[in-house]
C-alpha cells in the first residue's frame, strides 16, 4: 500500500466551487494527513484560497483551466464542449494516468458519469456503471445501489451490482461476508419485477463467497438497517433516495415547528438542546455524502452539488477509506467470480441522476 | 345524491381482524351518523362485538361467511378458495350488486385487487387498476399513485393514472384543477423514462380541463407537497411509500432515543410534551391511512393491515368521502376525453403490494 492517498478534485464542481472544495479539503487533510491534493479549475479562483491555508497548500497541486462543465447541461453536451480540458475531465484524467488514486467532484453527475465512463472505461462484463450511496440506518450504516446511474437492470446486471456493493461494504463497514438484499415490493418469492426474482435466484444458487444473500427487502427495510447492502436498478433506487432525503426534510420541518409554537415548548427546546443537537447530527445528510461511481477502472467519488464543507470533506474521505483498503482490486476478484448468463441488449443508459 | 352511505366491510382482513374493523366502524359512524354497515365474516367473532355497541349495531347488516383470505396467500390461491364466499369477496360482491356504495378490507392487497378486478372489472379504457395513496406532505396532503397495484406503466396508462389521481384530487381537496407531476429521475427534459416522457408530452399537449400539469417531479418533492397528485407506476411507487415510511420510523426512533438519554433531555421532553403529541399526531402513519383503488367499476378501499381501529376508521372515512362526492361519475368523465394513442401490450400484471 501506498504511503500517501492521492486526490483528484474537480474545483469548479458544485453550486458553490472553490470556495467549499477547497475548504472541505483543508478539513479531510486534518484527519488524514497522508492525503495530497490534485487540483483542477481556474487558478485565480483557487491560488488565493489556497495561499490562505498554508498546509493545505504544501500538499496541493494547482492545474489551471477556464473550462468548467455546467450543472444544467446534459451529459452529451458537457462532454462536447468539457472533454480533454473541463476541471472535472482533468480530476477523472488524473486517475486515469494513475497520478491520483481518486477523484472527486460535486458536478453535474450525469457529466461526471459520462466522462468517468468515456475516460476510465468499465471493469470486464460490466456494461453500466453505478452510483452507490451510504444510507443512515437504525443499526449503522447501510449501501444502496444504484442511485441513478442508469435505468433499468438485467438479472446479471444486478447480481454484479450485489457483488460490486458487497466488496464495498466489506472495505468501509469491515464485514467479512456482508448481507445482501433485493429490493422489491412485496417479500414473497412470486411477487415483484422477473429480472429481481431471477437474480434472487442466481445469488442463492451462486452462493458467493463474499456475498450473504438475505432475499427480497421492501422499501421500509432500507431505513431499518435489515441488510448491509441493497441493490435495486437506478430508477427506483433514485427514487427511493431522494423520497428518504425529502422525508427527513419533511419531518425536521414538523420538529422546528412543533418546537417554537408554544412558551412551554421552547423551555423544553433548551432543555434538550444537546438532544436536539444530536438528533440534528444524525439526521444531517452532510455525515452520508459522497456517492462511490463502482464499475470503472477507477474510483470517482460524487459530492452533493449543494453540500457545504464538511459534507465536501465527508466525501473525501469516503474515497480515502476505500482506496486505502483497494476497493477495486477487491471488485474485480468478486467479479471474476460471476458466470453471465447471456448477453442481454442494456435498455437504456442515461446520465440519469441530478446532482 | 343518497341520505345514506353504505360502507360493505371484510371484517376478517387485516393482522387483527373483528376487534379493529367493528371499532373503527363505531369510531366512523360516530363521525358520519350518515353511514351504514354491511358486515362479512365469522358470525361467533362479529356479533358479540356489535352487541355490546348498540348505536353501531342498529346501522349495521351482518352476514355469516366462514371463509377469511389469508394474508400471506397469494392473489390465485386467494381467489381459488375465497371467490364467490370469502368475506373479502362478499363485500366488493356488495359493491357490485349495488347493495354498498364502497367496500374497506384490511386484508391481503393482492387477494383485494384480484378479486375487485375478476368481479367488479375495469372502466372503459383502463387495462389495470391502480391504488392511490394519500401522503402527508408540508403544504397538507398530496395523492400519489400507483404504490403497487401492477409493475410497469406505458405512457397511455400513466395519463390515466394522472386522470384519475386529479379528479380523486379534486374531490377530497376540492380543488377546481390540481396540479400534477410526473415522478422521474433528474427534472430536465431529456432524463429519465421514456415513457414517462412520452406522458408529460401528452399531458402538455391535451392540455385537460381537470389537470394542471407541472412537469416531472422527484422524489424530494412528494414530501415537499410540489404537486397535488404524483403519477408513477407501481413498483417505483411502492418502493416510494414504503422508504418514506421506514424513513419516518427511523427518525421517530431517533428522537425517541435522543429525548432520553439525559436527565435534561428528559426535563425538556416534559416541557415539551404536547409539542412531541403534535409531532407525533403529523408523523402517525394512521392519519393518512387508506388505499384507494382506482380504475374500477365501484370503489373498494385498501385499509393497512396493521392498522388499528382509530386507523381503519380514517380507511373507511376516505371511502366516505369520496362516494359522497361521486369519485366514479368524475373519474369516467375525466378518462372520457383521453383518446389512447396505441394498444400496447401490458407487460405484466400482480397483485403487487403486500399489506
């Protein structure tokens, strides 16, 4: 392993650019100082952010470009005009020419698929990468995958992404043999999509080594924690993300208001100020941001466009943990392992998500 | 418009059977002196329960049958052994011999829709029936639907679904012309489903009388209340219900947790004691209990299985509602203006949900 971990970082990615890429690097660093720093973007935004952090500066390296990928634009157009020279082109092409062990950016995600895909290229007999985010749960921390990377999955497409989610949850949850669920509606074998039932099938008659296969979970298991890992096609899985982040959302809203409405309920808000704190820590969604690109010959890390910092930094070091751990050395074992079916014709591929 | 709402009730569905279903039938005739029960099941386990309710009992018809639906049974074996004698299947029966204006089960949701496809049938143009659920959100309630009648919608069936969540919308918000949107992944034009694409230009195009329609909407939104209907189709739907409610649980647990873990935390609880009732009376998943199936010749009305009587009470008041206000005559009204573009085939059918 090596002695340092190298980071590629899309400057100018996010709704905010410099300012918190930079900022959220400087943190990563203070918690883990093997860390250097490729930066990528327009050198008189970067250079005086840079010159205010001498630390971060000594371990950082500047690569001037005007070019920026915007987040409105489609995937095709941003590779058009931001190949070879956009910041986000340049921190993919970092891992590609091996300078950086990962790259990270809070652009547009259906872009930063597009060029990771076009750059990096996939890992043998996987066809569509995916999108794999770490959801909070009652009992720790669960992957769900994929998020939107593209819509649509074979059975042999989701079996390689219950194996490409187990060899992650194996690096960042230190599991031996993680549990593996299929997300569906209705638990019972007869119910649901074809595809879902035949890659139940496959997983339980493959027996993976690395892979605990638990069946089918529902929507309402995510939250519960039933598995370490859920695997579900990028439509429902998007769905699923943003119906949780919206619900959470929702509920604080309700907690602010119920809070503040009366004298007595303000007295027990400062009461249980340091409860609220708490909850307000594990309800946060900087702590679980960063979706993992899994399928590439290399490791991108996606940042929240809208995060601030801390949760720029949060992403990192998600990076950091697997590259530490060769995430991609142990995905292409797990892969290896798993005899396709058939050639299916891909549906549909989509830069699908919205940052 | 009748003096009277007759409600027909399997009073053997759900995980509790009898005790919940005649309870929550007093809790709802308390409410709706209007209403009228027809009662299926067990005589020895029914009567007992509407003896010691006198008012309850003088509106209420009851009638023997031995046969109950399981709930773990899938829709075939269902209707194998329950159709012409279940008490599931004598309440939608009521239903279609005109004898009830609605029907409330709280039992199997496939069995449910099954049975009220084989016997009451479609609406003209309508292939598949879809279960409308009403969501809390922070501008009040919106309706989503399908949340798992049947997997996969082309764009014909999901401006069916738009018509007929907008005229169920109109009626239980009293809204002129509510606001639809179509759940997708990524709000630009170019993303997501193609059929899903192909039904908002349809949508924009017909322009219709009843329905303003916003565009795609993501899973963030629901919760939001961005629009006063969500159309999507019942996998993705399902996996949305059932992850907001998991997610609403896992808060739940968290502020339960964090409220006492500290000997100030638990002081501040008790000052802000009605504003947790308040918050727990917004998060209580029984407020907004009730599916409504739609796309059927009569109204049958999905209540959780889990539920208690306070929550099938809320099912049959739904019900109420909606037959007060002619869902049915409005919904052929709205499904009369749509000319289908194409016969396509429908690529696959079940009783989806589990209860």
């Amino acid at each position: 392993m090596a002695d340092k971990v190298r980071i590629a970082l899309d400057a100018m990615g996010g709704d905010h650019g410099p300012g918190v890429v930079v900022a959220g690097a400087e943190l990563a660093l203070s918690r883990h100082p093997d860390s250097e720093f490729l930066l990528f973007g327009n050198a008189s935004a970067i250079a005086p952010l840079l010159d205010a952090r001498p630390e971060l500066k000594a371990r950082s390296r500047l690569t001037h470009t005007e070019v920026a990928v915007r987040m409105e634009d489609k995937p095709s157009q941003a590779l058009r005009y931001g190949r070879w020279k956009s910041s986000m082109w340049l921190s993919i092409d970092a891992v590609k020419k091996a300078e950086a062990d990962m790259a990270v950016s809070a652009g547009n995600t259906g872009a930063l698929m597009a060029m990771s895909k076009f750059n990096l290229k996939t890992l043998p007999g996987i066809e569509r990468p995916a999108i794999a985010a770490l959801w909070p749960t009652l009992r720790g921390e669960s992957i769900v995958l994929d998020v939107g990377a593209s819509i649509g999955a074979d059975a042999d497409h989701l079996v390689d992404l219950a194996l490409m989610g187990a060899a992650t949850a194996r690096i960042l949850f230190g599991l031996p043999r993680p549990t593996v669920g299929l997300l569906n509606i209705g638990v019972e074998e007869a119910k649901g999509l074809e595809q879902v039932r035949e890659a139940g099938r496959i997983l339980r008659e493959e027996n993976f080594a690395d892979v605990e296969y638990k069946g089918f979970v529902e929507g309402d298991d995510i939250g519960h924690g039933k598995v370490d890992v859920v695997v579900t096609e990028g439509f429902a899985g998007n769905i699923a993300l943003k119906t949780a982040e919206g619900t959470a959302r929702q509920i604080g809203e309700y907690l602010k208001g119920a809070m503040t409405r009366s004298l007595s309920a303000r007295i027990g808000y400062l009461f249980a100020q340091s409860a609220f704190r708490q909850l307000r820590e594990r309800m946060d969604p900087r702590r679980a941001n960063g979706g993992v690109f899994l399928g590439l010959n290399g490791i991108v890390i996606k940042s929240h466009g809208g995060t601030d910092a801390e949760g720029f930094a949060a992403a990192i070091e998600l990076g950091h943990g697997v590259v530490r751990e060769e995430l991609l050395a142990r995905i292409r074992t797990a892969l290896a392992g798993h005899v396709r079916r058939r050639p299916e014709p891909v549906d549909q591929l989509l830069g699908g998500a919205a940052s």
